[in-house]
C-alpha cells in the first residue's frame, strides 16, 4: 500500500488504551506519521475538555476533531478553532420529542466551553469527578447551541436506543453512539466525524483514497466508510467489525501503531 497522506484515529478504545493513556509505541507510530510529512488527526466524541491529556502526550501537534464532528481544535494550542452547533430551539424540540416517548431518559449538553447535564443524569468517566458541570433544568439545558446533546437511559439496550432516537429526531439532529451504556450522542443535522474529516481533508488537497482511518464504535462508522481504507480494532462493536476494509490488533495491544509502523517504514 501507498504511503496514506493522512491519518485519522478515534482515540477511545481505538489508539488510546482502556484507562486512557497513549503507550509508547502509540506516541512514536504518531510522530512517524507526521515525519513522513503526512497528516495526523484525532477524530473522537471527547470534548475539547478531555483533550489536555493526549495534547500533552503527542506533544501538541496537529488538529483533533472533537465531539463527533462539531468542533476542530487545535492541539497546538488548545483552541477551538471551527464549530458547528445544534441551534435551541432544535435541542428544545429534540429534548421534547424524546421525553414524550422515553421519559425515563436524562439529558446533557456539551457546550463549547463546558458542560452541563439534569440533576438526575449520571454522570460517566472523567465527568465523576469533575466540578465544571452545571447542574440546571431542561429549560435552561436548552437555551443555547451546543456542540452535543447526550440523552442517558438506565436500563435499554445501547443499540436499541439508538434505533428509537433516529426515528423520533433523526430528521433534526444526527444521533450516533460510543459507549457501552444506553448514552445517545447528537451532533447537528449532517454533522459527523466523516463530514469534519472530509472537510479537513478537502483544504489540504486529500482525497479520501489518500485517508487511512482507524476506529472501534457506531460513531466511527461515517469516517471509517469515507475513507479510502478502514480499519477496525480487535475490540470494536460488530457493526464496525462488519463495515471495515481490514482490523488490527486491539486497543491495549497497539493496534494503531502496529498498522503505521508497516505503512510509514
């Protein structure tokens, strides 16, 4: 195979290990990609928020696509640089909708700047422990764009879930999902990591032939089936598994790095 002009990789569950750290091995395949002058991307559902991390661990380098396609940061130096938000009043109809027929659903928002979430919402991952959430009521969660809006069901199956959230507002938002937990993302109507990354991709000249994206969940599938060749982690949901061109090693066996280490010799 051609050496890629660009990679894009989730990083959850895909080039990040399950407690969130980069190996070694992951940061130096990184630096490789960008020595061959090729392009490197981080394309996640994290929020900029969750990004200082693996800013520092790749030593500030390139662009992530954040929330699923909603926001283009800046690793150099941690700024949004591009956004595409819900309107409130599509989050104020999306959040009816939903409610009306699944009322056990609790909902959260992810701004461009922080976070906020109904007091019920249980909170998952970092956001245990963070302080910068708000804890606010519907009306005042959808009173402004945001990047994201996260609807939680305690008990329903994540995939069942997800079919019922198309249905009753896939004609106003984009939902996807990338967690174990019933946890619904929605990004803008059209908005996914595939529409960022071709974007991205379509200043520099690139097409997708030219991409090599690496993923594990629902919400990398729009990239994964956009890029000339995909490839799956040993981990990932069946769904992905099924779509991709090829699958590598799982996330705590540097499956990423394995495949740029024979692309970039």
């Amino acid at each position: 195979m051609a050496r890629p002009q660009l990679i894009a990789t989730d990083l959850d569950g895909t080039a990040l290990r399950s407690d969130g750290t980069i190996s070694a091995r992951t940061a130096a395949a990184f630096e490789r990609v960008e020595a061959h002058g090729a392009t490197l991307v981080f394309v996640t559902g994290r929020p900029p928020r969750w990004m200082h991390t693996v800013a520092g661990a790749v030593h500030h380098r390139g662009l992530a696509i954040c929330a699923n396609g909603a926001l283009v940061y800046d690793l150099h130096t941690e700024r949004i640089v591009e956004s595409h938000l819900i309107d409130s009043e599509v989050l104020t109809e999306a959040v009816r909708r939903l409610r009306a027929e699944l009322p056990e659903l609790t909902f959260s928002v992810e701004y461009e700047g922080g976070f906020a979430h109904e007091s019920d919402f249980a909170l998952g991952g970092w956001d245990r422990h963070a302080v910068a959430g708000l804890r606010v009521g519907v009306g005042t969660l959808t009173s402004r764009p945001c990047a994201k809006l996260l609807a939680l069901h305690q008990t329903m199956n994540p995939d069942e879930l997800y079919r019922l959230t198309v249905e009753l507002v896939g004609d106003l938002v984009t939902p996807t999902h990338s967690s174990g937990r019933a946890l619904i993302e929605m990004s803008a109507y059209g908005v996914t990591k595939a529409s960022a990354l071709a974007a991205l991709a379509a200043t520099r000249g690139i097409k997708p032939e030219d991409v090599v994206a690496f993923g594990d969940m629902p919400n990398d599938l729009p990239m994964l089936t956009w890029a000339g060749t995909s490839y799956a982690v040993a981990n990932a949901h069946p769904d992905v598994l099924a779509a991709v061109d090829h699958m590598t090693a799982a996330n705590n066996d540097d499956g990423v790095a394995a495949i740029i280490e024979r692309l970039y010799l």
